[in-house]
C-alpha cells in the first residue's frame, strides 16, 4: 500500500500551531513510508478573497520546510485541490446517499428541531431527531414543498449497533450508533457540507491515513457511515493529542493572547517579538502577530527548523533524553506507535532553548545571511550590501556571541553601531551618567583613548580601570557609564568590543558628546 496523508487547512489567513504539528506529522509519517503529503483546501464555506487568506498559510508551510507533493501550486493527478471546486462530486455523493436510502430529505424548521430538543431536555433524555419531517418518498416531498418547505439532506444514521475503529494513536475506539444524530450533509440551497466534502476528497485522492487532532474524533463515526455507505474503503485513522495551552490540557487558541501572557515565559516571548516588530516598522495585528501563530515566529527570526523540531516533540518521542533532530533523522525515526494520546502542554520556554541551541550552531556568516534583512527592514543598512557592511555587522554578530536568540535580536546589538546620531535610554542616562563625578571619570578616561595604541581591547580594560583606580573609585562607576555614553543603551555586546568596532574617533566622538548629559 502506498502512503498518502493529507493537510486539509481553511483558508483563514493564519497557521495555527496546532495546525503545524498536524501537518508535520502527516508530513513526516508520509516521508517515513516514501509516500506522499497531499495539500487540500478546505474551502467550503465559501470565503471570501481566498487568495489573501489562503497565501500566508502556504507561505507558513514553506518557510517551515513542509512541501507538498500534490495541491495548490504542485502537480497531482487528484485534483482539483480546493473543495470549492468539487461541488459537483459531493453532489453526486449526496444523492446517491439518497438513492440508496443512507440519506434522507428533512424539511424540519429550525423552530420544530428546537422544540423536539427541549422536550427531551425537559425529560431528560438526550435529543435524538424523531424524523417527523422526513421524506422518503416523491409524495412527501411533494407535501412538504406544496406548504412552503425547504430541504436539507441528512445522514439516515443506525440506531442501534455500534462502529469499532483501531486508532494508530488512541488503540480501538467504540462509538455507539445510538447516540450519532442524523448529521446535514446538504443545505437546502443544494451546498454541501464539510463531512461529506471530506470523505469524498480522501476516497477520490486515495488517502491511506487520516491523521488529525484529536477534536476530529467526534467526527469519525458520521464520516464512517458515509464511507461505508458510498462503498468507500477506510483510511487508517490516527488522532494525535492536543496542543494545549502552557501548564494545561486545554486546546491552545489564538483568541486567548491575553490569558497565556499572564504565563511568565508567554509574556517574555510576546514582549521580545513586539520589541522587534516595532523596530522593523511592522504594524503587529491580532490575528497574526501573536505566539500562537507561525507568522509571529518567523517575523521576528525564528529558525524553521527549531520550530519543527520542538512542535514533533509536541506528543511525539523518540526516547527519552533525545531532544535535538536533523530532518533526515526525524524522518527516519517517526512513526505513529511512539505518539503519545495525552494533551502535550506547549512551553514558551522549552521552544526558547531548542532555538537557542539551533541558533548557536550557525556560522557568522549564516547568522548573517539571516540577520541582515532585519538591518535592511529597519532602515539600518541599504541594499546591496557592501563588503565593508558586511565586516562591520560579521564583527557586532561575533562580539554579541550567544546574546543573539533568534534573527531579530541584531536590532538590538547592532543599531547603535550603524546610526550616526544616538538615541539614549533616558533611564539609563539617569542612572549612569547623571552621578556626581562621572563627567571627571569620563574625561580622565576620554584622555587614555586618545593615545591606547594599539586601539585594542588589551590597551582598553586597563586604561579603564586605571582612571578608577587613580580616583578610588569601583570600575562599575565608570564601565556603565562608558557603555551608556557610546551605546545610548546598557544591552550590547562587551563594553570593549564596542570600542573597538566602533574605532578610535567615533568612540571619542561619543564619550565627548555624553560629558552634556553628566550631572
């Protein structure tokens, strides 16, 4: 048997996290067996500009390595692959489920519906539709219609037995008929709906295995009668655990931003993305700009790759010590046996260590390649680069080493380098260099830069605590106030790293400049 999974995403604008791992492990279970990973859009609903809505999920996908083998944009001989385009084979579903007395027309209001269910609310028992308004025949059709009734098509579900399905993920799985209602398949103005479009999609693109999160469980059994019904073979089905909020087993949702930011690591993350997103210009929105979306991770220079490995860890395992993967390893190693069915809790933090880990990994030349746009976004650097840029930022990247976590972060080690004139952190003036007698320190020191040969940081750190030694005072008097006076800032890259990227006369023109700003 050939493999063939499928991602079926709506176009919504945005990639969930919960999304992604979905597809990745579809991905990678596909990749495992040499199958194929099918993309197919669930597009039903009709929404509109498809296109914009559509384009930043398939942007997400390919910025995180997922390709597809068939769908939007791929060759594939099992097209079309957007469910808006195949109206005509749902249709032709639908009304063979009819034919064959698996479905049935219903002309119900929503008002008699309504009342059934509070009757058997007020009873007690759970709501099972009494089909009073059922049609089986032309005559009843005829009925209904001549009192200005309208049709819908549903599911004419069994009332008693029950269906046995061997999860890959959950083991077997019993669902009692009895309490399955008789599902719309089809709306009164001849649309059909997603459960039949997507049992139809999988037969028709031959779909060995569904494998989705487990909120689609609830789905099997009307998606397995209707299989049934049409003669279809079943897939392979596999529900994989939730991803769920930090520290709970609750679905993570995009629309619960400002519950998680009372989590301390979902705060850093969201602080540290706007803080970059401001420099760059970039007007952060709700649905987007936010650490439950893909979008927000490589918008503020996130690895792929650290984003991949972390969210397969996401109820997946290959061991227990194991954490870091190359691709050809995660490929090789995945299978469905070693998913795990509890909810997996994702964690800021843990995300946070497995980018750092990938970021320090990278050449300077790599982090530069991947920093630079951020410099060029920002205004900081234009296009094309020249090679003496070029040295200049390879020099900042190896001076800030490990303080770069992700892409971004350059920004903030790199700005007060390339800018001519500097913005001071008004906190950070008052703190160091508003103290009486920083102004004598400075110009003490200021006279020590002029003549250090070579300019190199071995001249540099003992002029600096020479001038504090000569006035008995600590070196921290004097090192803060120098970063401040020639960074604006107390963050950077080692104070006499900074000096020395920045040269003899700039570094003098700062220290000189800052004195104004000295109490």
């Amino acid at each position: 048997m050939t493999v063939r999974t499928r991602f079926a995403p709506s176009p919504t604008g945005f990639l969930h996290i919960g999304g992604v791992r979905t597809a990745l492990f579809n991905w990678l279970f596909a990749k495992h067996h040499g199958g194929a990973f099918i993309l197919r859009i669930d597009d039903t609903d009709g929404i509109r500009n498809l296109e914009t809505a559509l384009e930043p999920i398939l942007e997400g996908l390919r910025w995180l390595g997922i390709t597809w083998d068939e769908g939007p944009g791929a060759k594939g001989n099992h097209g079309p692959y957007f469910q808006s385009q195949r109206a005509d084979r749902y249709a032709a579903a639908a009304k063979r489920l009819l034919d064959t007395g698996f479905a049935y027309r219903d002309f119900a209001t929503p008002q008699e519906l309504d009342a059934e269910r509070k009757e058997a609310q007020a009873a007690g028992r759970p709501f099972l539709y009494s089909r009073r308004f059922a049609a089986f025949d032309k005559e009843t059709v005829a009925r209904f219609e001549t009192e200005g009734r309208r049709a819908v098509v549903r599911l004419k579900m069994p009332r008693e037995g029950q269906l046995v399905i061997d999860d890959k993920v959950r083991g077997e799985v019993t669902f009692a008929w009895e309490r399955e209602q008789d599902h719309v398949i089809q709306r009164a103005d001849g649309s059909c709906l997603y459960h039949l479009a997507t049992v139809v999609d999988d037969h028709d693109m031959e779909i060995s295995h569904v494998i989705r999160a487990e909120e689609h469980l609830s789905n099997t059994p009307r998606q397995a009668f209707i299989a049934q019904s049409l003669g279809y073979k079943l897939p392979t089905f596999a529900h994989l655990p939730l991803v769920a909020e930090p520290g709970s087993r609750t679905k993570l949702s995009k629309r619960k931003l400002d519950k998680y930011l009372k989590n301390r690591d979902f705060a850093q993350v969201n602080e540290h993305g706007m803080r970059i997103a401001q420099q760059i210009g970039l007007e952060p929105e709700s649905d987007t700009f936010n650490p439950v979306i893909v979008d927000f991770y490589r918008d503020v220079g996130y690895l792929p790759w650290a984003l991949d490995n972390y969210l397969t860890l996401l109820g997946w395992s290959l061991d227990d010590h194991t954490e870091f993967f190359t691709r050809s390893q995660l490929i090789e190693n995945f299978s469905l046996e070693r998913v795990n069915s509890s909810p997996a809790s994702f964690d800021p933090k843990k995300l946070w260590a497995v980018q750092d880990h990938y970021m320090q990994q990278l050449s300077t030349a790599e982090k530069f390649d991947l920093m630079v746009p951020f410099l060029i976004k920002a205004g900081l650097v234009s296009e094309p680069v020249s090679n003496e840029i070029k040295d200049f930022v390879f020099q900042i990247i190896e001076a800030s080493g490990n303080r770069l976590k992700v892409a971004g972060d350059i920004l903030t080690y790199a700005t007060f380098f390339l800018v001519e004139k500097l913005t001071f952190d008004p906190a950070a003036v008052a703190k160091r260099l508003s103290k009486p007698g920083t102004a004598d320190l400075l110009q003490q020191f200021i006279e020590h830069v002029a003549v250090a040969e070579p300019f190199h940081t071995d001249t540099l750190e003992p002029a600096l605590k020479s001038v504090v030694e000569t006035a008995d005072k600590k070196v921290g008097d004097l090192i803060h106030a120098v970063r401040v006076a020639v960074t604006g800032t107390t963050v950077g890259p080692g104070l006499y790293d900074c000096l020395v990227i920045l040269g003899r006369e700039k570094s003098l023109e700062r220290l000189r400049n800052a004195l104004e700003l000295c109490g």
